[in-house]
C-alpha cells in the first residue's frame, strides 16, 4: 500500500512541480506539451499554456512573469499576456533537450539539460546498460540565465543536471545550490556568488548505494533534500552526506516532487519512456501530508 493519496490521475507525465507564487501547485505535462495550475484544496485546474516544443522546468521573474522551458528546441519561454515569447536560447549550452529549471528571486534561472539522448539509449540496450561499472554519462553544462535572457555556463561536465534548489541559509554566508546529477547518483552543491556564478563544487550527498538517481528535489526549511528517486516508487529525504531519512512510498515511480505546505506532490509514471507515457495516460499526482 502506498504512503500517498492520488490527487489526480490521467496525466501522461508530469514534471516540474512547483510552489507557485498565488498557491497553486503549477505543473508542467511533457507529451501534453501543458502548464497546468492546480489548487490543491479544491481540485480545480487550470490550463495556463501550451508548450508545442515540450514544457518543463517553471519559475517565475521578480514582477510576477511566467517562465517555462521548451524542451526540444532548447530554450526557455516567458508568457507575455497569452502569448509565450522567447526569454533565452540555450542552443549552445545545452547538449541535448533542455530540462529542468530554478529561478532565483532576482529573476536569475538555472537550466540543466539531458546531456544526450537518454530515452533513445534506454530503448535501445535498456537501463541495465547504464549501471554497469565503467560507464559513464556524458557531461553537460548547466546553464545560468540572466533577467534579460543572457545566457552563461554555470558550470560544466555534470551527468544530466536535473532537479535543483537552494537551501536555507544566514544572512551574508554564501548561498547553496543544489543540483541532482541523475546519472551521478548524487546531489552536488555549489556556492552561489553574489553575481549568481557558481563555485565550490562538491559532492552534497552520495545516493548510488541506494539505488536513487536523483530527478527532481524539493528543499526543505532545515536543510533536507527531498528527491525523486526516478527508478523506485518512493520519495526519500536526505541530508548532507547521504543519510536518508524519510522514505514515502507511492503508488509508481517518482520522477519530481514538490513541498507545498504541509504537503508533499510527487508526480509518478510507472516509466519515463515516451513510446509508453505519451500514449497512455499512466501519469500521476500524489501528495503526502507530512
């Protein structure tokens, strides 16, 4: 029996969940090619655009503008009115579709990006092929976008930089950024500068001995990482160093979760492989009160 209730079924396969700034949980569906808003409380939900490159990552700008990444042709949009527009081109950062997203309060956005065809891999020697010692994923950079669409590398030569987020810190220490290396089985954390460079790299928590290669995070307000373990139907709590602990189970794989409140959404699929989850519609939001 799962530790969660489904919130909402029929999706294909959601990702991207966030803690919006008016309360809603917001969502993107790839194969949908939607953002979706949704009250948690009274279940309704909203359409709020469409992404024909494929939606992912979502944040937002300081003055309350919508920012979503269109996967495949490797940019990230911002919604003017009802019209999506581009914001930023991240064509010669990123190495393959373009993924998950964090935008900082100064309108500052982190994008990382597949690295390489992952889907085309596992359809092709399954995921079996990937644990096998010796081999190792391509690195790709993680993009930083600016305000004004600029575009920088933040750091280079990561393994699919996926989920991210920042954990609390004191006032005039650096801030820590988080990024889940998926197929680094592992969370690796930077110092982020006033400038939003990035420094310091380190390894944060290291998870390959549970089996978790780390997809989207949700931080918590007493340092935790929340992550979505991909591979497993559960959503584990860790801490610096690796230490697990909380485990959820759900009712399929967990690909992303997000904290809104008191609750825990995670969104499910029993795959990720789009020959299955964009046919059917297999996906999932569960939630958890914790």
């Amino acid at each position: 029996m799962a530790d969660t209730t489904v919130l909402r079924e029929g999706l294909r396969f959601g990702e991207g969940p966030r803690h919006g700034p008016d309360g809603r949980l917001w969502y993107s569906d790839f194969y949908d090619h939607e953002v979706r808003a949704l009250d948690l409380d009274t279940g309704d939900e909203t359409v709020v655009c469409t992404v024909p490159g494929q939606p992912s990552g979502l944040g937002w700008l300081p003055d309350g503008r919508l920012l979503v990444v269109s996967m495949k042709d490797r940019t990230v949009r911002r919604l003017e009115g009802d019209t999506l527009v581009l914001h930023a081109d991240l064509s010669g950062i990123a190495t393959f579709h373009a993924n998950d997203m964090l935008v900082d309060g100064r309108g500052r956005a982190y994008v990382g990006n597949f690295g390489f065809d992952l889907h085309g891999a596992i359809a092709a020697g399954g995921e079996a092929s990937m644990l096998e010692p010796g081999w190792v994923a391509p690195g790709t950079p993680l993009a930083l976008v600016r305000p004004d669409g600029t575009v920088s590398e933040a750091a280079d030569d990561l393994k699919f930089p996926n989920g991210m987020g920042f954990l609390p810190h004191e006032e005039g220490a650096p801030r820590t950024l988080v990024v889940a290396e998926t197929l680094a089985f592992g969370l690796t954390a930077f110092d982020v500068a006033e400038d939003g460079t990035l420094s310091n790299r380190r390894v944060w928590a290291p998870l390959r001995e549970h089996f978790i290669a780390p997809d989207g995070i949700a931080t918590d307000g007493e340092g935790g990482v929340w992550v979505a373990p991909a591979l497993q139907p559960y959503a584990f709590r860790v801490v610096e160093g690796g230490k697990i602990t909380h485990k959820v189970e759900t009712g399929q794989n967990c690909f992303a979760v997000a904290l809104v409140g008191d609750r825990l959404v995670c969104c499910t699929a029993p795959v990720s492989q789009p020959e299955v989850v964009a046919v059917d519609r297999l996906g999932r939001l569960e939630v958890f009160r914790l």
